[in-house]
C-alpha cells in the first residue's frame, strides 16, 4: 500500500510539474472529456509484461480510478485524500 500511495504522489508531483522531469517522458494525458472523475485521467498504451512493472505503467489504472471526492489542489490536500481512499483493490495478491 505504501508503494501505492508514494506512485501516486510522484504521478501527482509529474502531471502538476512539482519537479523536473518532463511529463511526456512517463505519462500521455488522456484526450477524451466524457469519462466521470477527474479531469487529468491518463491513456494507458498496451505494454508487455515486463514493462507492467515500471512506475509509469503500474500507477495509471489507481490514477485514473481516483475517486470524484478526491482533491487535487494542492499537493498536501492530494495526499491526505489518497490517504483517506481504499486502494486495496489495485494490490497484487501472490
């Protein structure tokens, strides 16, 4: 879980640009503005298995299944609303 919650935080960090890293090196934001939830959903590419694993594949399906309540203004407030969510869905169970 709390590799979960510090994917979303830097997802968060990467999409607001919080730090220096360019976002279409990880990420392609979603162009279609009917899905419900949040406005920065992500378009998620088809990967192999191997590359499943990396941060920029693993964190897109929890980011874009954010809750509506969830509250993106600032980056302590985004935080405290993942820490509120139930992720427990997203966990691999080996």
């Amino acid at each position: 879980m709390r590799r979960l919650h510090a994917d979303l935080i830097w997802c968060y960090k990467i999409i607001f640009r919080l730090v220096d890293v360019d976002i279409n090196d990880f990420f392609v934001l979603s162009n279609v503005s009917t899905t419900r939830g949040h406005q920065y959903k992500l378009y998620k590419k088809h990967s192999t298995c191997v590359r499943a694993l990396f941060f920029c594949e693993r964190v897109i399906n929890a980011w874009n299944k954010l809750p509506d309540n969830t509250n993106l203004n600032t980056l302590a407030t985004f935080k405290h609303s993942v820490n509120k969510t139930d992720f427990t869905g997203f966990l691999k169970r080996f």
